[in-house]
C-alpha cells in the first residue's frame, strides 16, 4: 500500500554549502544583532542552531520568546484575543495534511487556511528541528487542533534517531521497504524500540503541545519479512502493533487527558482486543483513489472501507485522504466523503502544500 511521506535525500550535499555560509556569516550575524532566517528545507539537515536530540522525556514547555517563524502572522489572532473553539473532532469535516515545504519554515499558512484540523511533522525538516510550543499555539487560536505525524513500525534512515539504533541496536532493525529506499522495517515489540523512540516522540508531541499524534506505519505487521519476525505469524504481529497502539494511548492520555490518538491505515486492526478503545479516529490513505488519479479497485479497498466504516460507527471520527489532481477525480473523492461521514482531503502525493477544501 502506498505510503506519503518524506522522500526529500538532497540535503547531504547541500550540508557542506550550508555550514560553509553559516561560518562565513557569523560574524555578520553577530554584528547585526538577531534577525530571522529561514529553517533548513524539507529534508536538508539543519543547521547547528536549529538541531537538537529527541529527548527521552519533555523539556520545558512554556511558550518560546522567539520572534522567528513562530510569530502570528499578519491578521492571525493576537496573544490577547480568545481563541475560537475548535469543533468537537467527530464534528471535523476539513483537514490539511503537509509534512514538508512550509513556507518560510512556518505555519502561517496552514494557519490562516479554511480547516478544522491540520496534520504537521513532528519536526519542520523531518530530522530534529521540532516545532515549538507557540508555533503550535498560533495555529491552535485560529480554532484549529493540530496533530504531530510519525512513525511507529518503520524508521528512515534521516531521522535523529537512526545513527545510534544502527550502532548499538541493529537488531531492531528488520528488512529495508522496497518501495522506500532507506526506510527500514523495526522489530516494534523491542522494548528498546518504545525506550529510544517512541516514547520520546510522545513526550515531544505532549511538550510542543500538539492536541494528538497522528501514528504511520501500523502496516508494519503485514510488511516485515516473517525471517525477521522472531518466531510470529501475521496475527501475532497484529497483536503485538495494537499493543504498542495501546500503550502509546495510555502513556500520552495519562499525561495529557484529552489527548488524540489516530493511526493511519490498517483499520482491521480493530478485530484485536484493545485497539478500538485506544484510538479516537482513524486516518485512511487511498480509499477512493490511489496515487495518482486511479480509483480504487483492489479488493483491498472494499475490505479497508468496510472496516472504515465499522470504527466510524463505534465512534471514532475518520481522516481520509487520497491523492488525485484531476478534477472529475476530486470531485467524485469529495462527493463520497460527504457521503460516507468522512473528513476528507484530496492532494499531492508529495504532501508539500495544502489543498483546496472539499467545496
């Protein structure tokens, strides 16, 4: 099943340039006194200012004195203005999903665009570069709620927390996805695999002050290779993927009540004791249209729209996307959300902008 996220690789090479203007202009920063430059863009490593380590446990969470990216934009609320109220999320029926090429590094825009919710990276440049408290608070008093996306049964060879894995846990690592060179399958029931990421990647979410996290990957189960699977079938892997869904629910909601737990894909999930009780929505890719424009015909798709429907009929709000350009596409993608009681978008499969609400 097609899978959207970070594919951007060029940063290596533009590494060297980077810290090469970055030493030539620090006195000419210095001098100058602070000013706002913009962050690394999709994919590129950040520079030494913006980089920091995943921390196993929140930092302080106030909100930050910076007057960068962060800063409302022009006719955005002000710190004084109450916030409107964000609708209840069974009563969302519009969502952005971006995780990569936000303008000026910021969230302006998603800010100031026409939905209910929106779906961001964990951090702006996919690596270490977190978004922070009051960036999110500034999409927050627009009446938006703003999930955190990541990875719970996969880990990319960019992210922070790849090197160290590699050298001193490489067992956790099971066979690399074919259809997404450098990007490895985990052994996900390693507890190491909840201590060094997972666990870490809540406490940022809970720390920025993200309203949920929205979980990629529980797929993970049906995708490893079985010689990695250390002794499991299919079922036993199903199990073990809704047990870390429902630990990552309990950990968060216990240190944030109210808190959004939404997994993308795999809703059959939801035939394992515990999994329905630990999600408040499901988020679905390509239920009506496959990447790009090709409606969906597989037998897969009927089986994930029946169980679609069967966790929104239990309560759990719905997140559908597709990924199509053409507008008959769209439109018919559109019409059949309304239909079905979905909140949905149809955009790029690059996830590099937001797009136009269901009209």
């Amino acid at each position: 099943m097609n899978q959207a996220r970070w594919r951007r690789r060029w940063w290596i090479p533009v590494t060297a340039v980077v810290l090469v203007l970055l030493a030539a202009g620090v006195w000419g920063l210095v001098a100058e006194g602070p000013r706002t430059t913009p962050p690394p863009r999709a994919g590129e490593s950040p520079s030494p200012a913006s980089s920091s380590v995943v921390p196993s446990s929140p930092g302080p969470s106030g909100p930050s004195s910076d007057s960068g990216v962060g800063s409302a934009p022009p006719g955005s609320p002000s710190a004084s203005a109450p916030a409107p109220p964000a609708p209840a999320p069974g009563k969302i029926t519009t969502w952005a999903y971006q995780l990569q090429d936000y303008p000026s590094g910021g969230l302006q825009q998603l800010a100031a665009g026409p939905y209910q919710m929106v779906v961001i990276d964990l951090a702006r440049d996919a690596h270490s570069d977190f978004f922070r408290r009051d960036e999110i608070g500034a999409v927050q008093k627009t009446g938006k709620r703003v999930l955190s996306y990541f990875e719970i049964g996969s880990l990319e060879d960019f992210r922070p927390e790849y090197p160290g894995l590699r050298r001193d846990a490489p067992e956790i690592f099971a066979n690399e996805w074919g259809d997404w060179p450098g990007e490895y399958f985990v052994r996900y029931w390693d507890p190491r695999w909840w201590d060094r990421v997972i666990k870490a990647r809540v406490d940022q979410a809970i720390a920025s002050g993200f309203d949920g996290v929205y979980l990629d990957t529980p797929l993970a189960y049906e995708e490893i290779d079985l010689g990695a699977a250390q002794g499991r079938d299919r079922d036993a892997l199903g199990r073990e993927m809704t047990d870390l869904i429902v630990k990552i629910s309990k950990y968060a909601k216990e240190r944030k009540p109210g808190f959004l737990i939404v997994p993308q894909n795999s809703p059959e999930l939801r035939e394992h004791p515990g999994y329905t009780a630990a999600i408040d929505g499901i988020a679905m890719e390509e239920l009506f249209y496959l990447a790009t424009d090709e409606p969906c015909t597989e037998d897969w798709c009927t089986e994930n729209l029946a169980n679609t429907r069967a966790l929104r009929d239990a309560g759990k709000f719905v997140l559908a996307v597709d990924y199509a350009v053409r507008r008959d596409a769209v439109s018919s993608a559109c019409g059949r959300y309304r239909a079905e009681r979905f909140a949905g978008t149809v955009t790029v499969r690059d996830l590099d902008r937001p797009a136009a609400i269901c009209g």
